[in-house]
C-alpha cells in the first residue's frame, strides 16, 4: 500500500443569528460561522485534506455552493460521502490532523466531542484522529475574532 497525502485548509467569517458547528459538534457562542452549508470548517478542511490525498478534487467541485442540494447541508454528511468515495476508489484513510485558529470561544470542552464525530464519519478509531485549536495572539483579522481558519492534514493509503 503506498502512502499518500494531502493537504487541507478553510476560512469563514463569523456571522450573528447561526449556530456555530464545528466537527459536527454545535459550540456555545454569540456568533455563528457564514457560509452555505452549515458552515463547519474543520469538517471542511478534513474534506479538502482527503480529496487532496486522493486527487479527486475539493469541496467546492464537489459540493458546488450553486446547488440548492447543499444549502445549509450538514457537513458530516458531506464528509461521509467524500468517505464512500475514496473507498470507491479503493483508498484506506489512515488518519486526520487539525489546526484550528481561532480567538474565542475556547474549544477544550468539545474537542473530544469533534473527534469523535470525525473519527466515526470516516470509520476510525479515535486515535486517528486529532484536533487542536489555538488562537491567533490578537494577530490580524483572526485574532480580532473576524473569523476562524482551519489547516487540516490526512493520510491515506492506496494506489
Ligand atoms: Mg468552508
């Protein structure tokens, strides 16, 4: 089997009136995350991180934000057929690593909570699967709580 790997990585902008979810795990906060879909961008990053792996493209190819079917879309769901196919395509996901930048709010209290919906999304164990989540330092657009990014890294195995 060889080894393969890819990148992944997204952005949105903090919006008032929307739930703010993030591996599928909705985050006590005063704003929420603009976007499309539900606007989960860790689920977003580890989508584009295993398309990258596998060369089949990003989330925005294959979930494009014009279509109707994908307007407030559960991101888990999407991570599950990204799952499917690159099972398809006879590629075994090995594992998942997230940066997640953001001011506020603290995410400690739901990161196993995340892990775990991530881990069964893409049929893993928990220990395939890692989030972390530090701030900016007050740096930039970030880190005067504008918005959140997301740096996400998979391997998989495959041809
Ligand atoms: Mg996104």
């Amino acid at each position: 089997m060889r080894q393969r790997f890819g990148i992944g990585y997204d952005s949105h902008v903090f919006a008032a009136g929307r739930p703010l979810i993030l591996g599928g795990v909705e985050v006590e906060h005063d704003r929420g995350l603009k976007g499309h879909s539900d606007g989960d961008a860790v689920t977003h990053a580890v989508i584009d991180a295993l398309l990258g792996a596998a060369a089949m493209g990003d989330i925005g190819r294959l979930f494009p934000d014009t279509d109707e079917r994908w307007k407030g879309a559960d991101s888990i769901a999407l991570l599950k057929e990204v799952r499917h196919r690159l099972n398809a395509a006879s590629y075994t996901i090995v594992n998942v690593d997230v940066t997640v930048i953001l001011e506020a709010p603290k995410l400690a209290p739901y990161i196993a909570s995340m892990c775990d919906n991530v881990s069964r999304s893409l049929g893993l164990p928990q220990s395939a699967v890692s989030i972390k989540a530090k701030t900016n330092e007050k740096m930039d657009s970030v880190g005067r709580g504008k918005g959140i990014q997301v740096f996400a890294v998979a391997s998989i195995g495959g041809a």
